[in-house]
C-alpha cells in the first residue's frame, strides 16, 4: 500500500481555491488538486520502471465539500500491484494531522511501454531467441501478464504453448527452460534430521524450478512427488 501526502496550502492551493472566511464552516477543494494528488501517486508507482502511463479520469468528478481549515490532502491505492486499468483510489482529506474527510475516485491508467513479438510463429517447447523477436512500443493496458524485459542467446526462453506471430512475450507464455525433462534421469534427495537420502529416479513430467511433479523410481515402480531445486535434481515433497 503507497501513501503520499501533499501540502494543498502551498502555490497549487493559493493559485486554485478562493480564500475562505475564518468563519467558514467548509471549504473546497477543487477538481484540479484532487486530481494532482492521483498523478503524484501513479508517478511514484511507477517512477522506477520503463512504462508511460496517461491517466483518464471519471467526467463525474466534482469539486469536493469538505469541512474549514483542512490543510492537506492524500491520495491511497490499495491494488496489490501497480494500478493499471480502471483503478480506485481514496483521497483523504485532513486537518492538523487529524483525518476528517475521505472520497473514493475512480480512475482509468492506461500504461505503454516496449515489448517484444515474435516475428514467426513458434511451436510448444521451442527456443526463443534474440533473433526470434523484435522491440514495438504498444498500449498495454489490457495486456495478461507481465511483458518479457529481455531475452539471452545464453539463457533462451521458450515457449509454454504454440505462439502465432505477432505474439507479444509474457511471463506467463514463457519460461527460463526446463531444469527437469520428462524421461531424464533426476537425483531426488531426502532429508531427514542430520541425514540426506540420493536416490536416482526418473522424471514423468517437465519442470522448471520450484515445480512440483512425478518421479518414478525404475526399479520398484514406485511413484514419488518431488520439488525441482536445481538441473535434475529435486528434493522429496509430502
């Protein structure tokens, strides 16, 4: 949870809002800052990453009634990432440290930053390489999943499912390539207390690290579940 508060008694409040009377019994806050205090937030958000965001906010937003002698308001996004999409945020409003008023507003980021698609397709399994793919800058807004930073001749990615050209490369549509292959011979470790247990086995199912999946061992037949920890190998699961 980001939290950003913000001075409205500085240049942004005396350049907006009219003077109120020491008698008031309310005040206003105008559209503008309400909308400034949202910005900051999204900056903050995403002031370490590559992305361009363009914020669209609701038609409806009104000046907001609050009561005399507020001296700062904050916006608070509660999203477990990064807001993106339709978004609601909370705008607090306080006075002398004390929070007196809160609005919720809905707003809409539309994020675009540089991704990478396939300039061929590619089957289930295959190996994505540098010469695979090429840079476009696109709205991914609507996109599943986090967009690919980076490919490496050294470490290629491949491909979890058939991929049609033009495919932009997410985590989800891809992994780091597998640690344990299906057929392979895996060394499977059991620890209990002070002793560690190898025993060979043999992989049933492909899996990338921290993968749960099926060994068998090839002379009892003896099927066993394992965690893969590292290039054919894999610790005992219950």
């Amino acid at each position: 949870m980001t939290w950003l508060k913000t001075n409205i008694f500085g240049a942004v409040w005396i350049g907006i809002l009219v003077p109120f009377s020491l008698w008031a019994q309310s005040q206003i806050i105008p559209v503008a800052v309400q909308q400034q205090c949202i910005r900051s937030l999204v900056e903050r958000w995403y002031s370490h990453t590559a992305i361009r965001f363009q914020i669209e906010f609701s038609p409806g937003l009104r000046p907001w009634k609050v009561e005399a002698f507020v001296d700062s308001v904050g916006a608070e996004y509660r999203g477990p990432n990064r807001p993106k999409g339709h978004s609601v945020f909370i705008l607090k409003a306080f006075r002398q440290g004390r929070l007196v008023r809160t609005r919720t507003v809905s707003a809409r980021i539309r994020t675009y930053q540089v991704v990478w698609k396939l300039k061929r397709s590619l089957e289930r399994e295959a190996a994505i390489r540098p010469e695979d793919v090429f840079p476009d800058t696109v709205e991914t807004t609507g996109l599943q999943g986090e967009p690919l930073e980076r490919l490496s001749t050294a470490t290629p990615w491949f491909a979890r499912r058939y991929l049609r050209k033009g495919t932009i490369l997410t985590h989800h549509l891809v992994h780091p390539g597998f640690l344990v292959r299906v057929g392979e011979s895996v060394t499977l470790v059991l620890e209990q207390g002070p002793l560690r247990i190898r025993r060979q086995m043999r992989a049933l199912q492909n899996g990338i690290r921290g993968d749960r999946i099926w060994l068998v061992d090839p002379q009892t037949r003896k099927r066993v579940k394992g965690r893969v920890v590292g290039r054919a190998l894999a610790i005992v699961v219950p």
